[in-house]
C-alpha cells in the first residue's frame, strides 16, 4: 500500500519549537518555511495560555489555529477563540479548595487572560517571561468559575504537588484531567483537552487521516 503523504506538521513549542531559554531560533524559522514551500501545513500547540504564543506568529507567519492549554483553547492568529473545552462550572471552586488544602498557590486561566492572587507567588516571574505578559491580580477566584480553561497549582515541594495530583484525580474522576506539566504544576483542565485530541482536531478540520500528520515534542504528561 501507497504512504500517504504528511499534511501537517503539529510542534510543541517549549523545548521543541523554542529553545529552553524561551528563544524562537533562525534556525527554526527558517525550517517552517522550508515547510511550506514542500507544501506542508505547519501548526502548534501549548500548555501555554493563547497570548504566550503570539510572539511566534510573526516570525513563523502562521495562519492556523493556535491550540493552547494542549487544546482546552483553539484561536485564531488574531486570538479570536474558535473552540474551547472549560473545566465544568460546579468544579472549579472545589479544584481551588483541593489545591489550597495541599498549600498550592494557585492560577486561574480564563480565556486568553491568567489571574493569580498573589504576584509573588512561586513561578510567578518566569511563567510572565515564558509567556511574554503579567497575570491580573485579584483578591480571590469568586466569579471566575464559569469559563475557566486551566487550573494550575504550584509548589517546588515535588512530593506535594504529587499528592495533591493523585487526590485530584480521585476526589472529581473523569471531570477533569489532573497532571503535573512540570514537577512544580499540577495543571487541571477538561478532560478532552489534551494534545492527541488536537491531532484529532487537524484531522477532522483538513478532512485528513491521523497518520498524515506528524507530531514533534508532543510528549506525555509526567506520570503521577
């Protein structure tokens, strides 16, 4: 049987698409358009909040979706959201009850916009260079719940972040996806919002098989 010719190209961007210092290679530039001149669709997905990735459309001149939060988000070049997978209403609040019990501090994601309680907090300055913009400083989470694409809890005590991950997973189930990002992220998001369910996207999207296209750096989550 034929090999079906690859369409797309779907990259991770930290430590595949960037540099670990966050720097977006000529290199690399110049390996996307080589893409698109062999006719090759390029697309990419984060963990990442949409406007972290904005820095990268110029320079790659994309024109395809963005799919951030590893999906739990798809927008256009133009942050204009075309889909979204939101943690349920009714969860939210005791996810942020769960994380805080662990001694977590946490994030919210809504939207294209992340807000913190405190500006402080662990992780806070280099997630706003990774990113490329500040969170919103709030006095609590209240009204927030509706709409919400991730919470993260952070910690650089591993062993608890650990622990507050198997508790997640077992106090709301199949509501969620809990999983640690890094050893100090507990990221929550919706259960469908996960990198092998963009690929499913692209693929439904370009009315193209699965095995058309090809993934880089799209690696699991850390085990709990």
């Amino acid at each position: 049987m034929p090999t079906r010719p690859i369409r797309q190209l779907l990259a991770d961007v930290d430590d595949t698409l960037v540099t670990s210092n966050k720097v977006l290679t000529d290199r690399a530039v110049c390996a996307v358009h080589k893409l698109y001149d062999a006719g090759v669709q390029f697309a990419v997905t984060s963990g990442r909040p949409p406007r972290g990735m904005s820095m990268i459309i110029e320079p790659l001149a994309l024109a395809t979706e963005l799919a951030a939060f590893n999906g739990g988000l798809i927008v256009k070049p133009d942050m204009t959201v075309v889909d979204q997978r939101v943690i349920p209403t009714e969860v939210v609040a005791p996810v942020v009850a769960l994380m805080e019990s662990f001694g977590l501090s946490v994030w919210i994601y809504q939207g294209a916009d992340w807000y913190v309680r405190d500006v402080k907090g662990p992780h806070v300055d280099r997630e706003s260079w990774t990113v490329q913009f500040a969170p919103t400083l709030v006095p609590g989470f209240g009204g927030l719940e509706q709409g919400t694409v991730k919470v993260v809890g952070v910690s650089d005590d591993h062993q608890v972040v650990e622990a507050a991950a198997v508790a997640a997973r077992a106090q709301f189930g199949e509501h969620v996806s809990a999983a640690r990002s890094q050893p100090y992220y507990l990221d929550v998001t919706h259960p469908q919002a996960n990198k092998g369910g963009v690929v499913k996207y692209w693929s439904a999207k370009l009315q193209i098989s699965p095995e058309q296209i090809a993934t880089i750096g799209l690696t699991p989550p850390l085990p709990p």
